[in-house]
C-alpha cells in the first residue's frame, strides 16, 4: 500500500466516512419509513385480522419453508402473491375457499412430494391468515414478482 | 499466551464447535428433504429443522467471536480480563439460550421471523449474555493498552449487539417488518461482523506473519472502511422489492458492487502480510485457514453476491436457490472459517502444545472447502434452472422443483462430505494431540 497513507489518515477517513454513511443511511431510512406507510402500504386497510394473520403466519414459522416477497426458505412456493395466482382479485370469494381447503387437506403424503404440516388452524385463522394474504399482495413492490408463478 | 485469562476461550470453542456439529447435522438433514422429501415428513418438518440449521450456526460463530475476544484481548490490552466469573456466568447463559431455543423449536414453540424465531425470553437472555460480554471486554481494553485491533472489534461486537435490538420491534405493517429485519440481518453479516472479522484476522496475520503492528492496522482501517462505506447503503439490494421506493434499485446496485471491495482488500493484506514476512510458522494449518478464509469470503460473499444483487438481475433471481447458493458459500467463507482459523491458531496454546494434529486439521480444510464448494455450483445450477422456469417460462413452483432432483441429490452428497470434514475438524482440533514431525527444535521455546 502506498507510503502516503498514514496510519491517522486511514483512520480519520474511516471514522469520517463510516460517519458520513451512517446519516446519510438513517436519512433514507426515515425517508424509506415514511414512504411504506404513507404510499407502498394501504395501511388503512391494516386492520386488527391483517395483524392477527401475521402473527398466525409467524407463529407457525411459515417462512422457514416458503417464501414472502422472495425472502424466507425456498423450500415451498413464495406466497407474497399467493392471493393474486389463486384468483383472489377477481374471484375474492373463491380464492378464499380454495386456500381453505388447501390448507386444510395438507399433508397429502403424496410419495416423492413436499410435504405440508397439519396445522389445525381454526376458522378464525385461517380468515386471518388469509386476509393477511390478501393485504400483503396489494403492496407496491415495483412490479415484482415478474408473474404469477411467483 | 502469557495472561491466564485467556484460557477463558477454550470452553466457549468447545461449546462452538459442538454446536457446528449440530448446525451442520441438521444441513444434513434438511438438505435429505431436499432429495427424499418423504423423509422425517411427520415427525421432524422441515420448517424445524431449518431453524436450528440457521440458530445453531448464528450462535456457535457468535460463541466463536466471544471466545476469540477472551483471547486476544488480553494479549492485545497486556492485562487479564476484568472478570472471569462474568465470562462464565456468560458462557452458562448463552449456551442455556441457544439449547433452550433448540428445545423450544423442536417442541414447536417459536416466533416466525427468519433467523429471529427465539421465544421472547431467549432473545431476552442472549441480550443479558451480550451485554455481559461487552461489559467485561470494554472494562478489560478501557483499562489496558489501547490497539486499532481491539477498538474495532469492540466497534463491531457493539454494534452486533445495538442492531440486535430491532429483533424486538416488529411491527404489523409487513413492509415495515422487513425493512427494520434487514437492520439485523444485513448489517450484522454484511456490516458490523466484517469489522469482527478484520480485527480477528489482523491479530492473526500480526501473530503469525510478524509484521509490523503498525503496516497490518493501517490495512485495518482500510478494510473495515471499505466494509462500512459499502455496506451500509449496501442494504438497499434487499430493499427493492419489499415495498421500499424505487431510488433504492440504483443505490442497492451501486454499493453491491462496492461490496465486493472489502473481501478483496482482506484477500490482497493477509496474503501481501504473509509474503512480506518470510517467516515460517510452526501452526501450517492455522495459516492455511487464515489465507483460506479472505479468498472464500471473496468468492462466497463478494462474487456471489454480485452475481445477484443489480437489481435487473435480482428482479428474476430474487427467493430462488442463487440465493442459497451465495448464503452457503459466504457464511462459510467469512465467518465459519474466521473462527475454525482463529481456533486453529490458539487451541495448541489453550491445551499447552506445540501444533499438533496439522495434517489432519489440513485435510479437514480441504475436505471441508471442496464440499461447499461443490454444494455451492449444484445450488447454483438449481437457481439458475429455478430462474428461467418460474420467472421467465412461468412454469409453477413445484413443478419446477421436481426437475432439480439430480440438483439436491448432489447437493446432499456434498453436505455428507462437508459433515464428515467437519468431523474430521472437531477430532483434529479437540481429540488427542499428535506430534507431526518431531525435532530437537522442539525442545526449543519458540521457532523464531
């Protein structure tokens, strides 16, 4: 390394740089904030059963196998647009029912397939599970993912 | 190794390496899903079986930093730690946490972030471990002789622990949610740990290549600076498709590939270090894995990570198996084989021996880096073929993954050889001490 690089220089344009990265990460940060609560999310339409379903999606680890906006485990389908490829904004009903009875009719114990837990969620949270689906596929996420398929 | 405090790190190695045991166990297991996916379907799900994949190798590197820290630390300040008893009392709480959680996943019972599934009360007791730590090593290094080695990786122990509190906030707002978990998740791997992990390599390359302290921590605040400076506006490549504005595309893509700069910088130092030295060490298998570790985390972390995070790219390869292909070979490179450098170095100190068991410890290398090597070009093959199938063709998810069977089958077999390289490892490093060549210059204090 070049001679001229003292010991303090490198140093103070570490602090200093470190420093100046830092505010400028926290600026866009708030500004990041402001814009998922005020443009990306409809958080008018985060009601109490959204919040319940995330908590019966956490509760149950569905990351660890699925995957939610492209991020959790790969190992089952991405479920972020679940709501959109089972129909859900033209056929909200249906789509409903479909991921019902889905759920419920796991595991298949199809030989040489994934397998699916038996959750045993009741009624109530499968509706909250559900409406969780729902709220989060109407997220702005830059037109990803590139289709259906997810 | 002149303080008796420092022998404070050979119980947290154990407790490391027994704990990687059990992380790559559970790979095993869960990469047997991938092939068999019958296998354990009932009684063992998958989603568990990750968890403790992922828990058991967040904690036994964290275990591996902590007990690193106990060791150089007195070396570095010239005084014995500030208190024994609190990096016991320490060592006893974490390791009741990190086998309580494996309990607790196994019986079901967890929360449902990524990485972050401990009950409340485990987060809670690794938080009061964490700040026992850094109580004890801040009062060690604020009283003793002050280096950049030991400020930096205070910097970075700290900064693990200030970013672990937003493990505690969890908004409903999902976008929310996931923007302040990659205040964890990036900015401990891509951010504060890269400073533990150039702090640890700097004391290694300073005991093993002697060179001047002074020419090996200007390199420091080199690559630590190129660590932050990239990093932290690096975050933006996971902030493009969770409902983060657009501007985050251009940043995301820009400082990604400034990411790569620091693990290249660490590759140019300790080899550029090891030249200029001349000297032969005695410990052959420590300064394997210390040269070994940079030039992994480059290709692991830095071009890996490249090859995925311009946001064109990543708008099609986002969730599929690149992702694991680069998550694997990163965190092997950086941090697992920082610390199995880091006890290589100092485990024949701790058990007052010359190095021994070299050439065992050297295969272990090997076997070790060929097998995730290799796990790593299969799990890529998968992604792309994932990629163009399901983004491009649009065919469905499962449909997809039928067709990378051969894929996971050879990952598996890799993930048996890594399992075997490891056990080779812990019986290198831990099993009976075996002399490989002995000498009169043994009898000797010191070679050189």
């Amino acid at each position: 390394m070049s001679e001229r690089l003292t010991k303090s220089a490198a140093r103070n344009i570490f602090y200093g740089g470190t420093a100046f990265f830092l505010l400028l990460f926290i600026a866009l940060s708030i500004h990041t904030h402001l814009y998922i609560v005020n443009t990306s999310t409809d958080q008018t339409t985060l009601t109490e059963s959204v919040a319940r379903g995330k908590h019966v999606w956490e509760r149950h680890s569905c990351i660890n196998c699925h995957s939610l906006l492209g991020e959790g485990a790969y190992f089952a389908p991405e479920l972020g647009n679940v709501w959109v490829r089972y129909g859900g904004r033209d056929h909200p009903e249906g789509a409903r029912m479909g991921l019902k009875a889905w759920m419920r009719a796991q595991p298949t114990g199809v030989p040489g397939r994934r397998q699916m837990p038996q959750f045993n969620l009741t009624e109530q949270e499968l509706d909250d599970l559900i409406d969780f689906f729902e709220w989060t596929s109407r997220i702005d996420t830059q037109g990803w993912p590139p289709n259906t398929a997810g | 190794m002149k303080y008796p405090t420092q022998k404070l790190a050979y119980p947290y190695f154990i407790a490391a390496l027994l704990l990687f045991v059990v992380q790559v166990l559970a790979g095993v297991l869960a990469g047997s899903v991938y092939a068999m996916p019958n296998f354990l379907a009932e009684s063992l799900p998958f989603h568990i079986i990750r968890m403790i994949h992922t828990n058991a190798l967040l904690v036994w590197l964290l275990l591996g930093y902590f007990g690193a820290s106990y060791f150089l630390i007195p070396e570095e300040s010239e005084r014995d730690i500030h208190s024994p008893k609190i990096a016991w009392l320490q060592l006893f709480i974490f390791v009741f946490a990190a086998l309580a959680a494996v309990v607790s996943y196994l019986a079901g019972v967890h929360e449902g972030r990524e990485f972050l599934e401990q009950p409340l009360w485990i987060k809670i007791l690794l938080v009061v471990a964490f700040l026992l730590f850094l109580y004890n090593v801040s009062m060690t290094v604020l009283k003793g002789r002050k280096t950049v080695v030991t400020s930096i990786l205070l910097l970075g122990m700290w900064g693990a622990a200030l970013m672990f509190l937003f493990a505690f906030y969890n908004p409903s707002n999902l976008a929310l949610d996931k923007m302040y978990w990659w205040y964890v998740v990036h900015i401990w791997v891509e951010g504060v740990w890269e400073l533990i992990m150039a702090s640890m390599l700097a004391f290694l390359l300073i005991k093993m290549t002697g060179v001047d302290r002074e020419v090996i921590e200007k390199w420091l605040y080199v690559v630590v600076g190129l660590a932050l400076f990239s990093g932290l506006l690096g975050t933006g490549h996971h902030y493009y498709w969770i409902g983060t504005p657009g501007y985050w595309q251009w940043i995301g893509s820009i400082f990604s590939v400034l990411e790569v700069l620091p693990f290249f910088a660490m590759v140019l130092w300790s080899f550029h270090m090891v030249y200029r030295s001349g000297r032969n060490h005695p410990n052959k298998a420590a300064m394997l894995w210390s040269l070994g570790c940079p030039v992994m985390a480059f290709f692991g972390a830095g071009v890996w990570g490249l090859l995925h995070s311009f946001s064109t790219v990543n708008f099609y390869s986002h969730g599929t198996q690149i992702t694991a292909a680069h998550g694997h070979m990163a965190f092997y490179g950086a941090y697992v084989m920082l610390n199995l450098a880091f006890f290589t170095y100092a485990l024949p100190q701790l058990r007052g021996v010359q190095p021994y068991n070299q050439i065992l410890n050297m295969w272990s290398f090997w076997v070790m880096t060929a097998a995730m090597a290799f796990m790593t070009f299969t799990l890529t093959f998968a992604g792309v073929l994932q990629t163009h199938l399901q983004r491009v063709v649009g065919m469905g998810f499962m449909e997809i993954q039928q067709q990378l069977d051969l894929f996971y089958w050879m990952r598996l077999l890799a993930g048996i050889v890594f399992f075997a390289g490891a056990l080779l490892y812990l019986y290198a490093a831990l099993g009976p001490t075996k002399k490989q060549v002995s000498s009169p210059l043994e009898m000797q204090p010191a070679i050189k």
